[in-house]
C-alpha cells in the first residue's frame, strides 16, 4: 500500500506545478497583448491543458472528502448500533 505521506507530497507537487504552469501562461498572456512570442491556438492549448489540470486536482480533492464522509458515516453507523444495543440492554433490566 502506498503511504498517505507520499500521496500528500504528490498531489503538493502537482499543485506547485500547475501554479508555475499557470503563471507561465498569464506570461505569455502578457507577451501576446505586447506582440507576443506564442500563436493564440498555442496559448488556447495551453489554457485548455491548464483547466483539465485544475479540474483533476479538484476531483482529486473531492474524492478524498467523500472518503472521509463515507468512513465517518460508517463510525456514526456502528455508534448508534452499539447506542440502541446498549439503551435495549438497559430497557431489559
């Protein structure tokens, strides 16, 4: 099983990438306006690339929030199970 830790430094990695990507492409933004080093297509298909990463690292993100809904929904699961066998324990005395 992979460790969480390395996971975290991962998706940190990837994130750190995606803001360095993205400034590069406000750069080239700027050098267009300007007279531009990059054809707009370039800077289309770099835009497009940047919001397919943003849209994985918020999916990524949502899918570990709804892990940890699912566990916790299964911790309150088992607490009111043990709840109802305990107030049916007492109920029987």
């Amino acid at each position: 099983m992979i460790n969480k830790k390395l996971i975290d430094r991962i998706e940190f990695v990837a994130i750190i990438l995606l803001i360095i990507f993205g400034l590069f492409i406000a750069y080239q933004i700027i050098l267009k306006i300007f007279g531009g080093s990059w054809a707009t297509e370039d800077i289309i298909v770099a835009l497009l690339v940047f919001v397919i990463g943003f849209v994985f690292t918020i999916a990524l993100n949502l899918v570990k929030l709804n892990l940890k809904h699912d566990h916790l929904e299964r911790q309150f699961y088992f607490l009111a199970k043990d709840f109802k066998r305990y107030v049916s324990y007492k109920d029987k005395r």
